[in-house]
C-alpha cells in the first residue's frame, strides 16, 4: 500500500464532497473534521490511529442513502487506510 493511493483516494473524496451540494452543515462539518484528521495522520506519520478510521467509517455508513457516491470513496479510503495501517 504506497502513501500515492492514499492520497489519491483522499483527493478523490474531497472532489466528490465538493460537488456534493446537499450536504447539510452538520454532515459538512463532520467531514470536514475526519478528513483533517486522516490528512493530519498521514502527513506527520503518526502511529496506527483507529479512532480517526473509525470515524470516517461512521462517516461514510451515515452518508450511504444521501450520498451514496461520496460514501463510495470514503469507504474505499477506509479500507485502504486500514490496510495502510493507520
């Protein structure tokens, strides 16, 4: 697992989200804080951090019916951070 698929998926989800115009404050907010968090994680290389997969993962499962596209890729970054593990 290389760092560039990583950040490629994490690029990916931040398209996706800005494209996303229904997205309520609360559920932008949301986002918006774990994916700083991941970004924070894999920038500083900080040891394995579950809590902040955990919460995209929370993230993701909560967007599935509004969003389903944008649960897609956060999903995916889930699965490849877990693999990465962070």
């Amino acid at each position: 697992m290389t760092s560039t698929a990583l950040h490629q998926a994490l690029q990916n989800l931040h398209r996706e989200l800005a494209a996303t115009t229904e997205l309520d404050a609360e559920s932008q907010e949301l986002l918006d804080t774990v994916l700083r968090d991941v970004r924070r994680s894999l920038e500083a290389n900080l040891p394995h951090q579950p809590h902040v997969v955990d919460e995209l993962e929370n993230a993701a499962l909560s967007f599935e019916l509004r969003h389903p596209a944008l649960a897609a890729i956060a999903q995916e970054l889930v699965e490849l951070l877990r693999k990465a593990g962070v």
